[in-house]
C-alpha cells in the first residue's frame, strides 16, 4: 500500500518521535520531567494567566526533550561497546538506530536545539549545554570521574537556570536553588557508576569505584546522602517558612537521602546499584516539584 504524502510524513514524524524517545527514556527523571517542574515553578512565581503558562510548560517540556537528545545521541555514539555491556537496550546496540542515523540525527539537533533556545530567551544556556556536551564526549571529560561529575553539575545549572529564565528574571531564591541542588549533583552523581563498573572497566573508563575503590566509594556517597539533607533543609525548605507542606517535604526528602544513603552501603549487585541511582534520580525530580510551592 502506497501512502500518500501528508501520511507518509506523518509517518516519518511519528517514527522520529518514538525513537527519540528510545534514546531518552533512561534519562527522563533527570531532565524533562525535573526541569519541566521548574519551569512550572517559574510560572507560579511569575503569576502567569492559564493560557501564557501552558505554552510556556509545553514550551519548556520541548526544550529539555532536545537538551537531554543531544546528550544521548552524544553520548551513546561514543559509548557503543560499553552499552553492549551496561546498557544492551539501547537503540545502537539492539539495531533500532544505525551509527549514521544518529549522526545525522545529533547535527540536526545540535542546530535545532540552539535556534530553538535563541527563541525561548535561553540561548546562553542551550550554548552552555552544548560546550558541555563537547568537553564531555569529543574531548573525553567523560573518561575521567572528575570531568564526569562537573559536567552533572555544571549541567544542573544549564538545565534549570533556562528553565527559570524562558518564564521570568533570574531572582536569588532561584539562584540558591540552582546552586544547591548542583553542588548536591556535584558530589553524588558517582552513584551512576556503581551499576556500571563492569563495563567501565572494559573500556578502560576512569570512574570513582575504579579509581578509589568501590567500597570507599559507597562510603563517601553513604556520608553524602546522610548529611546531604541538612543542606536540602538550610537552603531550599527553610526559607520558604514553617509551613506543614514544607515540613512534611523537608521530612520526605530527607528520609528518601537517608535511605539512599543505607542503600548505596548495603545494597549490592547491578540491579540493586540501578535501582538505587533510579531512586536519586525520583528525588531530584521530587525535590523540584516541591518548588512549585516553595519559589512562589
């Protein structure tokens, strides 16, 4: 059956579409669905009518589905033998996307992504994104545990300052959430690597387990998460006032970091690890929806 032109382009989006989001899906609690939440805590702030703030949140949803596209095509271009290990469902392991394909689709998207931030207001940090995503995997921060938790960092701010600022003006209350939570970020991502030793390991990737030792590793991220919630109360609940809903957020954040932190020591083995970094990724997304109602 031969389609008619409007329908074979449908087709072709809908094909686009389903496959863009094979690529993401394992990445979506740390992008779009957290930065969409501060966008959404923008709009309130800002007091926009109805129909301003749902363009705005389909704005900004759209937005962070091209951000954290670049980074995967990015990342899984260079990354295809270690995948084949760590992450077998990946589309250019399992054939669902060919190398060329997602070449292709990465220099479309480096294009797209920027033109699209230049018209949200955001253009300095989709640039800063993609200056990220270069030093990442063109020129091998990637390879190395440092390079690997100031690119997480360093992305947190690129991610949430453009989520604030295509709704409203950066305020210092915004400011002091960015900068918390990418400190936080900073110093804990090394959780991701736990689950994928074996395959860092066979690539020769350079990741805090392999470096310092995975016991020494769970220790300090078991110390992280214990303390970590002392710095989620100062800076992000404090301020916003003794409210019930803040106190029962403060206190749920702070049972999900201290259960963390008994599970990074404890809980072992690969689907244990991968369990464990999905649970820090639903945090950062919950503690960001809790700034719906704490940045108003």
């Amino acid at each position: 059956m031969t389609l008619t032109a409007p329908a074979a382009v449908l087709q072709t989006a809908w094909h686009e579409i389903r496959l863009s989001w094979l690529f993401i899906s394992a990445d979506r609690w740390t992008t779009v669905f957290p930065a969409t939440c501060f966008v959404t805590a923008a709009v309130v702030h800002a007091r926009l009518p109805p129909s301003e703030a749902a363009v705005a949140l389909v704005s900004g949803a759209l937005y962070f589905w091209l951000f954290v596209y670049e980074h995967t095509l990015a990342n899984q271009l260079v990354g295809v033998e270690e995948d084949r290990v760590n992450k077998p469902f990946r589309p250019l392991v399992t054939g669902q996307s060919s190398i060329r394909g997602a070449r292709l689709r990465l220099n479309a998207v480096r294009v797209l992504f920027p033109v699209y931030g230049y018209c949200l207001g955001v253009l300095e940090w989709a640039l800063m994104w993609q200056l990220l995503s270069l030093l990442q995997h063109e020129y091998r921060w990637g390879r190395h545990w440092l390079g690997r938790n100031l690119y997480a960092g360093a992305g947190v701010v690129a991610q949430l300052a453009a989520a604030w600022e295509m709704v409203t003006a950066m305020s210092p209350d915004a400011w002091r959430w960015i900068v918390t939570l990418a400190i936080t970020v900073t110093l804990l991502m090394s959780v991701q690597d736990l689950r994928d030793i074996t395959g860092d390991r066979a690539v020769h990737r350079s990741t805090m387990p392999l470096v310092f030792g995975e016991r020494p590793t769970r220790v300090f991220l078991c110390a992280g998460f214990a303390v970590g919630p002392l710095a989620i109360h100062h800076f992000l609940m404090e301020p916003a006032g003794p409210h019930w809903w803040i106190i029962a957020t403060d206190v749920v954040l702070c049972g999900w970091s201290l259960l963390l932190s008994i599970r990074v020591l404890l809980a072992r083995g690969r689907e244990q690890d991968q369990r464990s970094y999905r649970l820090v990724e639903q945090w950062y997304t919950l503690a960001l929806a809790a700034s719906v109602y704490t940045l108003h």
